[in-house]
C-alpha cells in the first residue's frame, strides 16, 4: 500500500485528542524538563501515542521460500496464459515483504510476459500506477529516441475473437435460384441487395433465403420491425459484398451491431465490434460504448474502454459511472471486459481503492469482485484476508471474522492475527492470546506472530514477547515504538532515544521519525525536534502527524519558533559538517532549511536527492531529481539534472548522452562528474578507466564546493586503485580527507591493505567509525583488515547497527561450515531469510544445503532465488547441477 493502513482496533479511550498548539506556544524555557517534579508519566502519556500495529492487508505466508520455490516450479510447466497470474502471486509475496523492487520486477515480468491483450492492459496500466509521476522520464527517453514501452496504449485489435459466419459458398436448399437480389423493405424505403451475399452472413439469413422459409420464394422482405433503419441496411449489405465497413458514424455502428447480434452475423459484428473500438477516446465515450459492449458481446470494444478507464488510474475511480461498472459485472459480464484476467484487474484495481480509502464502498465492492474472480485457494486467501482487513477498518467485525476464517482454513496463519485481534475487540483477549500461542507452539515462529502475542500480555510477558519480535524480524517497528515509549513513561529520556535511534538507524520509518521528535519535544531539545520534523516533511511533504489529525508542517511552524534563525553562511557551514560526519538526516534537515530561505534551488534538490539515495529513499529522492531539473538555473545545469533521472531509472546510456549535450554547452564540475559515473557503470572494457580518469580530474579543474570535490577525489581514487595505481588513488584520498570528505578513510584503509599493510588499514577504518554518525558499512569494512575474533566482533556490531547487512550472516555461517557446524550454519543463515529476501544468502543456504545431501531443500533455495533473480549465472549453474542429483 502507498497510504499508511491504519490500525482501529486502538482503544478510543486511548486516542486523546492532543492540541500542539498550545503545548508549543509559549516562552521558551517556560515549559517543565522531564526532569522537573512538576512532570509525571501520565502527562507524557497523553502526548506519546504508539498505535497497534495494523493487521497488513498482504499474502504473508508461514514459509515465503518454500510458495516462491512453488510458484518457481509451476511457471516452468504452466501454459503462456497462466504465468502472468503466476508472476502477480509472486507480486503479492514481495509485497508482505516490503521488497519493493522486487515488487515492481514481478509487475514487469507479467507484463511482458502476458499471454493476452487483457493482460497486457492490465499489467501495463498497473506499472504505470506504480510509476506515478514518473511520466517525465518517458518524456525524457523520447528526447533520445527511446520508448518507455509500458507507458504506451495497446492495440486491443490484436484481441483474437473467434468468429462463427456462414461459408461464403451458400447452397439454395428451397429459394428461388433466379432471383439474385433481395429487397429488403424498411418503413418507406427499399434496400436492394445480393441475396446470396446476404445469406452468407449467419446461418439464419442463410435459412431465411435459401431454406425452408416462405421469405426463401420472395424478392420482397419487410424488415421494418427489426430496429435497423434504411441507411444502416444499406451499409449491411455494402459489407456482405466488401467484407469491410467505410467511414461509418458511431450511432449507426451500434445500430448495426445490435442487429449483426440479433441476425447472428458474426463477421460483422466483428467489424462493428472492431471499428468502435477505434473511436473510444475519452472516459465518457468509455462509460457510453461498455454498456453496448458488455450488452452485445463485444470484447473488443469492452476491452478498448477497459484500456481508457486503466489509463485514467486513479482518478477514474472517482467517477461513480466507472465505479459502477466494475462494482456490479457479473461473470459473464467481466469475462467480455476483461476476459480470463478478471482477478488480475481486481488485484489492481483494489489495490487502487484501498490507496484511496481502505474503508470505502468501493473498496469492498472490488474485494468482493475479487473472491469472485478468484479461482486457486492462493488467490482466494489473499481475497478473503484483504476484504477481511477492510472489514476490520469499517468495524463490521462479524462479516471480518468470517472472512479472516476462510483465509485461515484454506492456509493462511497471518489471518489469525486479524482473528485476534477482533477477540480483543469483544473482550476475549486471553482467547487472542492463546490463539498466537498455539500458532506459536505449532510452526516455526516469525516476529509478527510474538509482537501480535504481546498485546494480549501485561508486564514482562510483553516485554520477552516484543524482545523476541524484534529477534525474529528487526523490521517491525511497532516493538522499537512500544519500548521507547514505555522507558520514556518511566523518564529514561536517554534510554528511550536510543530505542528508537536502534530502528532509525538502519530504517528510515516515518512513524519512528514521528515518536522521536514527539520525544525531543517533551524534553525540550528543539533544535533536534526541528531537524526531525523537516527530515520528515522531506521524505513526506503533506505528512500529517498525531494520528493524522495535524499537519507536520504545521507542527515545523509553531518549533521553529523556539529555534534561533541561521544566515546562508550559517546554513553552509552546518551541512558541511553534517555532511563530514556522515550525517545524513541531519544534512536533510539543513537543506529544508536552505530551501525555504531561497538561494540556489535547482543545487540544494540535487544534493537533496544524493542524500535521499543514501537513506534508500529511491522515490522521494527522485521527486528532488525533478523538482532540481524544474528549479535549474541554466540549460547546461536541466541536462545534467536530466542525466541523473535517466541513470537513476536504469537507463545509462541515455543518462550518459545528457552529460555530453551538457558538457558541449558548458563544462561544469557536475556535467564531469555524470559522465564519469554513468560511463564506468556502461562500460565493462577495462581501457575506459583512463577515460574516466580524464573526466575526473577536468571536473576537479571547475569551480564546485568542497562536499562534491571531495566525492570526485574519492571516486577518483577509487578508478586509480583499480588500475594499480595505488599511490596516485592515496594522494586523492588525503586530498579528501583535508576537505573532510569522511568516507576517504575506506578508500584510503584499501589503499593500505593492498601495500600489505593490513594494520594501517585497520586503524584508517576506526578513524571512520570514530567519525560517522551512520557507521554500519564502516565496521563491515573494517572486519577485513582484522584476526577472525575481531572480525567476528566487528561483524556483530554491524548486525546490532543495521541488522538488514547480509554479509554478516554470511561471514558468520561460513565460519560454521567450515567448523563442521552444517546445522548451525544453515540457522544462522535461515535467521536472515526469514525476514530478508536475498539472493545471496538463499545461494549460500543452497549451496549448504547441497553439500549435506539434502537435495529438495537445495532445489527449493535455488527455486526461490531465481525467484529474486532468474537470471544470476551461478544460481543457474547451481539449480542445474542440484536437479542431476534430484530422485
């Protein structure tokens, strides 16, 4: 989901209203510390909220490895017109997962991979959804003659409709075989036309003019009553002798194509079906031709207007008319719309509503599509759980319980958290309690099975349940939240920040930045509330805090109060050094800052992006490349700006031509800069080193501040070190590093090692450590340059730091398989899995798993891992080998 899907099952009693208004508006100084006599746990309680974490609307199976190895196993026997389905299931479990490139992957898989133009359509309109605003790079691509092909319309005439006419050769069983026309007499007006051509149209003019009827004898048949008008004849009989129909206005096409169903003329109907398809343009020629094309069973007309309504996502379905549409087709209804893609346009368009509001109508309305459409029990869980989700929202708590009941018996155990979660709701909560334990007791746990457990419990019972959460899954946020906040009840102010400075180290969680600043706040500190609050609205600028009820921006305004004002120098000064001691969300808040007082705008979003790149922000920080092309201050700066959206979208090679278009207008330090990143990612011919040495060191040549010079001296560096040249790639780094371009230390610790000297290396690694905020990658890196205990070590700290590293699980489960500890290994591998889709640690677990004989578990892995990846050379090389010893 692209909203948050709240939770609401809280308690009202426990939602106070909270008014930051007048909390923030007073003197400064005038509020109590917490340190004060005057301020106790209840009073805080009222303003640090931590909501229950919602029941997710997602396919969350006990064992995602084992349903990807499944799905894997079926696409490589299961007919063309099945594998889209397949790749949409696969969607669905990167989805629970929150693995969103992986998400988008599996879309494009079914896209191209669609065996019908229904599929095509719908898997295409879904990329696009997903790709909101991303309009501008197919607007980019076509500057360099390139095609963003999902982006295009379909040719839904491609749509294949078997058609049933009459043989052209008619054979006169009981006519009169002199009469060669018939005049077709409708109110006033005669129609002449070739009897037999007629006839060869459907098998009931067939019979009429040549059978046993007495109309088979008579030059002369009256139509009048048929509905058709003389004009629109007179064009029927044109297409029996042209097989074509000419420039024909849309009112008589439907005319003609009532009377082509009623006469059962199939290859004109056909024609009709075809030639209005042509004409539907806009979404009321939409809503205007489906209701003829489901009524007369046009598919190709149905599925042009199909394709208007997809493109016009979301905002078509905000028009009742397009809500009905799909709200009340019925099977035969949506087989003409949509053909056997029924469930895959649901799928999207609930996913759709639910973004819009989860608790809406339409929303239910689409669900309840879906479990209709749905045809495998995968697909009829994931139906019932997300209708059940939505019925939970709309506190229709009977009608969710036999949903979430459904979901259960046909295998899917996250729906008893939604279970329990409605036993809580009508005070059975040590029923829900005992529902998760047996859960619990039953399979192998995951993380959200305890933090579930834990709001059923008290005490010490929720505590070891929320610990053994976040043991299992470090990804939950809610357990960091709970415990911050309940350590900040009992005034353990240092305590509770670095609770939630643990999950915001490694996970840039909007509602983990929101309890942090509500945190600063109840202590005062607003100088780190601020830098909060705009790191937030730089991520999320309609962002809206305290349960939705205030606008961040509105909370920034009444802080900012409390905050003494920085001049531009002040501004430059504060991100320099944020920036040096790798501290990214600072460096956000800075730039916020320098952009609300003017200044040099198209600059200030750029390196807003680079940050947002850093924080594996992709989406927000490609709304900063955008609005840094639209603030660009020349034509040279919009085409570098334009390189980097390229580039960043994976398309290199044309990111690479705007850095040349730019460099040709003015050589600045950041036309360089794009062209030597974007060239050393293209080209994989060793000899181009030279060349991007040569772009470094003329961006170096331009004017630019000391936070990008001091990048392009560490990529420099780098370039040097790969060809050898290791002194040259030292001096660049120290150069860095007198600029206090921090991360030199790493490049200058490889330096160090490569001379053999390993110590060196280490202590240059511990001088970065020492020096940055965020310093997970910097311990990672040290562990090279140590004995195995210190590695050990160092690769616990990263786990602790950032526990989403796999390398560290890696390291750890090749050290026990090489002590013979096979069992161990494999855990501590499965640890990492459970919670994290990667490719290498599902290689590494097969490859284990292969060595210890255990073929099936071997050939799971490697199903799954080409699932993450399908075309990784040694995961194929792995599978072929695992399948010759396969029983």
């Amino acid at each position: 989901m692209r909203t948050f899907f709240p939770s609401d099952s809280c308690k009202e009693s426990q939602l106070n209203a909270i008014n930051p208004q007048s909390w923030l508006q007073v003197e400064r100084g005038k509020l109590s510390k917490l340190s004060s006599s005057h301020t106790n746990s209840s009073s805080i309680e009222s303003f640090i909220k931590v909501p229950e974490p919602p029941i997710l609307p997602f396919f969350k199976p006990i064992d995602y490895v084992e349903v990807l190895a499944q799905i894997h196993e079926e696409m490589e026997s299961c007919s063309p017109q099945e594998r889209s389905t397949l790749y949409l299931l696969q969607f669905q479990i990167f989805r629970g997962l929150g693995e969103t490139k992986l998400m988008r992957r599996s879309l494009r898989s079914a896209w191209q991979r669609a065996g019908t133009v229904h599929e095509k359509l719908v898997f295409g309109a879904w990329l696009r959804y997903e790709k909101q605003g991303e309009e501008l790079i197919a607007d980019l691509l076509a500057t360099c003659n390139k095609c963003a092909q999902e982006f295009g319309p379909v040719d839904v005439s491609q749509l294949q409709v078997e058609v049933n006419g009459c043989s052209k050769e008619t054979v006169v069983m009981n006519g009169d075989k002199s009469l060669k026309n018939v005049n077709f007499k409708i109110g006033d007006e005669i129609i002449v036309c070739d009897r037999q051509k007629i006839a060869s149209l459907s098998a009931p003019f067939h019979a009429m003019l040549n059978g046993y009827f007495t109309e088979s004898s008579s030059q002369d048949i009256d139509l009048s009553e048929n509905n058709i008008s003389p004009l629109g004849m007179r064009t029927i009989g044109e297409f029996s002798i042209t097989g074509s129909l000419s420039e024909v206005h849309p009112d008589l096409l439907l005319e003609i194509l009532v009377f082509s169903n009623k006469f059962c003329c199939e290859r004109l109907k056909d024609a009709c079906d075809r030639k209005l398809a042509s004409l539907v343009c806009t979404k009321d020629d939409a809503v205007e031709f489906m209701e003829y094309a489901i009524e007369q069973n046009s598919p190709v007309l149905a599925a042009s207007c199909l394709q208007v309504f997809l493109h016009e996502l979301p905002d078509c379905l905000n028009d009742e008319r397009v809500v009905e549409i799909f709200s009340h087709a019925d099977r035969q209804q949506r087989s003409i719309m949509v053909g056997q893609a029924s469930f895959s346009l649901y799928c999207l368009l609930s996913e759709v509503a639910m973004n819009l509001d989860p608790r809406s109508d339409k929303t239910v309305c689409f669900l309840e599509q879906l479990i209709e459409s749905a045809e495998t029990d995968r697909e009829k869980l994931l139906a019932f759980h997300q209708l059940g989700c939505v019925r939970l929202l709309r506190k229709e708590y009977d009608e969710a319980e036999g949903l979430f009941e459904k979901a259960v018996s046909l295998g899917h155990v996250y729906s008893i958290a939604g279970l329990a979660r409605l036993g809580y709701i009508k005070g059975h909560k040590l029923c829900s309690y005992e529902k998760l334990s047996s859960v619990i007791s039953s399979v192998n746990p995951l993380g959200w099975m305890y933090q579930e457990r834990s709001l059923y419990c008290e005490g010490d019972k929720r505590s070891e349940d929320l610990e053994k959460a976040t043991e299992l899954d470090p990804t939950l946020t809610y357990p960091y939240m709970y415990r911050a906040a309940s350590l900040m009840m009992k005034q353990n102010v240092q305590a509770a920040l670095a609770e939630i400075n643990r999950v915001l180290g490694f996970k840039l969680a909007l509602e983990c930045m929101e309890l942090r600043f509500c945190l600063y706040l109840a202590i005062e500190d607003y100088k780190a509330a601020i830098r909060d609050v705009q790191a937030i609205l730089t991520l999320s600028p309609d962002y809206r805090m305290f349960e939705g009820r205030v606008a961040a921006s509105h909370l920034r305004t009444l802080v900012r109060e409390h905050v003494g004002s920085w001049t531009t120098a002040d501004c430059w000064m504060q991100l320099y050094d944020r920036w040096s001691s790798v501290d990214d969300i600072g460096s956000l808040s800075v730039i916020y800052q320098m952009l609300e007082s003017g200044g040099a705008k198209g600059v200030l979003y750029f390196r807003q992006s680079l940050l947002l790149l850093r924080l594996n922000c992709p989406d927000a920080a490609m709304r900063s490349l955008e609005l840094a092309r639209r603030h660009a201050s020349s034509e040279h700066e919009r085409l570098v700006y334009e390189g980097w959206i390229l580039y960043d979208t994976g398309h290199c090679e044309e990111g690479l031509r705007k850095a040349e278009e730019s460099i040709k207008i003015s050589r600045s330090f950041e036309a360089f800069f794009l062209k030597a990143y974007a060239l050393a990612d293209s080209s994989l011919d060793s000899s181009c080193s030279s060349t991007v040495i040569s772009l470094l060191e003329n961006a170096l040549k331009c004017p630019s501040d000391n936070l990008r010079k001091g990048q392009a001296l560490n990529n420099l560096g780098s370039v040097l070190v790969d060809c050898g040249k290791l002194d040259s790639a030292a001096d660049c780094y120290i150069n860095a590093l007198k600029i206090r371009h921090t991360r030199a230390h790493q490049g200058l610790a490889r330096v160090h090692f490569l001379k053999n000297d390993k110590a060196t290396a280490y202590v240059e690694m511990t001088n970065l450590i020492e020096k940055a905020k965020n310093n997970a990658s910097a311990y990672e890196k040290r562990s090279e340059y140590c004995d195995r205990d210190l590695t050990k070590a160092d690769l616990e700290m990263v786990t602790q730091i950032d526990p989403l590293r796999v390398y560290p699980y890696r390291y750890r489960a090749a050290v026990l398989m090489d002590s013979r500890k096979e069992k161990e290994a494999i855990a501590e591998l499965s640890r990492a899995i459970a919670f994290k889709a990667d490719l290498h640690l599902l290689h590494l677990r097969a490859a284990f798993h292969e060595h210890v004989g255990d073929v099936l578990a071997a050939l799971r892995d490697c199903r799954a891992a080409l699932s993450v990846d399908p075309n990784h050379q040694e995961m194929l090389e792995l599978r072929s080998r695992v399948n010759s010893h396969e029983p």
